[in-house]
C-alpha cells in the first residue's frame, strides 16, 4: 500500500506540527537561557553572585520601588538577615556602602552580595565588646569586585570594611554605624531609616 504525499495534504500539515511542536520548546529555553547571561530585550538581567533576576522595564515600577529612588539596588543582602544580623543591621550595612560610594565620587547603582562566599565568625565571649563578623564578596556595579566584612553588634550597631581582593587591603572603613545614635552619619541630617 502506497501513499500518495501529493494528494494528501493533511499529512503535511501533521508533519509540520508535531515538527513546531518538538523544535519549541528547545528554542524557549535557548532564549531562556540568554537572558540570563545579561541584559535582554525586555531589560532583564540574571546575576550571577545573588541569583537574583533585576528587572527594570520601561514605563514600569522599578526594581528599587519601595526604598530610596536615588538608591542602589541590593542584591542579595536579604541573606544577612539569615545569619543573625537584624533589619536595623542590615539598614545600616546599605548605607555604608552609599558612604562608600560618596567616599570614592561614584554613583552606586547596584551592589550585590556573592550568596556562596558568605562566612559567619561568631563573637568571642570574652570579649568586653563582642562581635558578630559576616565575610563575604560583593561586586558593585556589576565592575568592581571587593571582599567584605562586617561587623554587627547591640542590634543596631555595624562597621563595615572594604578589602581590595588582590592584596587584602583595607580600602574603605565605615567607623561604627549605629541605627539609634542621634549622631546623623549621613551629614545631611537625614537618619537612614527616614531615606
């Protein structure tokens, strides 16, 4: 029995679907995956060190809503809160690294804390001023690669160190930031928690 292609032409049309239909979904992931390897089209981009996806579509609610306009984006940094250090900590960790920035006259956009590198060293109990310290690498701007350490203490209170990762210099040193000092450390009179 024989088929005669030419006079069957529902035969390829079924070829030509089922053909669609396994070639797809390959094609969406490939366009998936690229996506993630920078930015795309629809302004996305899939970081590396957070695993986090940025998404800042035009005309739409950006990235930041709900914080500072002016302020950077902060990647990853919900998982200090998994090691111990509270939301006032953690406040007061994002504006150490804007005093960074205003330090070095650069605009930081985006900070984002490599999830992997984190490393928790517990306070000494004999210390008369005993400290949490949180290590981890942080890139900011999605250039610039620096190893850093924090040190958190009184539930309010941190110090942030800033460390070249070639030579392990310090190249950036907080002091003590501290949430309830009536000190304003911004030098704008503005207390972090009302930026």
């Amino acid at each position: 029995m024989a088929i005669n292609f030419k006079e069957n032409g529902r035969l390829y049309l079924i070829i030509a679907v089922v053909s669609i239909a396994l070639v797809a979904p390959f094609i969406y992931l490939a366009i998936k995956q690229s996506g993630r390897n920078g930015a795309t089209g629809n302004e996305e981009y899939y970081d590396p060190g957070s695993g986090e996806t940025v998404s800042n579509p035009s005309g739409r609610t950006p990235e930041n809503f709900g914080g500072n306009a002016e302020g950077p984006v902060y990647l990853g940094f919900g998982e200090l809160l998994d090691v111990g250090m509270s939301k006032y900590q953690l406040e007061a960790v994002k504006y150490a690294f804007e005093q960074y920035g205003r330090t070095t006259n650069q605009k930081v956009q985006e900070v984002s804390l490599t999830v992997s590198s984190l490393t928790i060293e517990g306070h000494n109990k004999d210390d008369p001023t005993p400290k949490d310290k949180v290590f981890f690498d942080v890139t900011i701007n999605r250039k610039q690669n620096l190893k850093a350490r924090v040190d958190y203490f009184d539930i309010t209170s941190v110090q942030l160190y800033l460390s070249d990762p070639k030579t392990n210099a310090v190249i950036f040193d907080s002091k003590v930031i501290d949430q309830n000092s009536d000190d304003d450390y911004g030098g704008d009179g503005t207390p972090p928690e009302l930026r």
